[in-house]
C-alpha cells in the first residue's frame, strides 16, 4: 500500500533499468508544489529530477520521521560552527553533492559559487542526470 494510492510506482521494463522518474513539479520561486485545477502538476524525466532534487536540497537530513535518513540535506549543521568560512563553502557543497548523488537517477553532481550573504548561503548546483544535465540556484 503507498503513501499515496492515486500515484503508481513505475516498474523498470529491463533488469537494471531505470523506470521513467515522475514527480510533482515546482513552483521553484515560491517553494512550493504546482498545482492546476485541484490538483497537483505531474513532471517526468529531467524536469521531475529537478524538482526532486531541489527539495532533497532543501528539506534538513534526519529532522523528519516521514523521510529515510538518505533523504535531505545537512546545511544546517553549519549554523552556529566555528569554522572558517573557507570550510564552511567546502562543507556546503560537500554536503549538498552528498543529498543528490543518493539518487541512482543523479550520476554527477558540482556545486559551484559558494557564497555567504551574511547568514544566508547561496549556492549554483549543477547536476547529471540519466536525462540530461540541469541545475538549480539557491
């Protein structure tokens, strides 16, 4: 029995293959679902990898009970450290390539433009997928 019994989940037609990634899309600057007419927006392929990788970056690893411990980010972990904000960048995009390369559908990951704008991080993710090549900024 799923989480959500409306959604199927896909079976891969060879062994080793990858079944088609389906996921809800994003409203990336509002962080939030797409919906359309009650109900949620439905991506497949790179875009649906996108969207899942956007919120594996941005939802904060072991916080939540309804998430496996694979799933999320450790960012927060950064809050409040001593270190120097050389370690700090390195850790930032170390524990974010460490969120999305958990997906067998991620094969690559870089993290480039690392940056403090006082106590807000921002950072240009670029990532590899099965797909194609996408990426996002936070």
């Amino acid at each position: 029995m799923s989480l959500f019994p409306m959604y199927s989940i896909p079976q891969g037609s060879a062994a080793g293959e990858l079944p088609l990634y389906t996921d809800v899309a994003m409203d990336y600057t509002a962080g939030t679902p797409r919906w359309e007419s009650g109900n949620p927006v439905i991506v497949s392929g790179l875009e649906a990898v996108k969207s899942w990788a956007w919120r594996a970056a941005a939802t904060a690893r072991y916080q939540y009970k309804c998430f496996s411990w694979d799933y999320g980010c450790e960012l927060e972990s950064l809050v409040g450290q001593p270190y120097q904000a050389d370690t700090k960048r390195s850790e930032a995009a170390r524990y974010v390539r460490d969120a999305l390369l958990v997906s067998p559908y991620i094969t690559d990951c870089q993290v480039e433009d690392v940056a403090f704008e006082g106590d807000t991080l921002h950072l240009n993710v670029t990532f590899t997928t099965v797909y194609g090549k996408e990426g996002f900024y936070v």
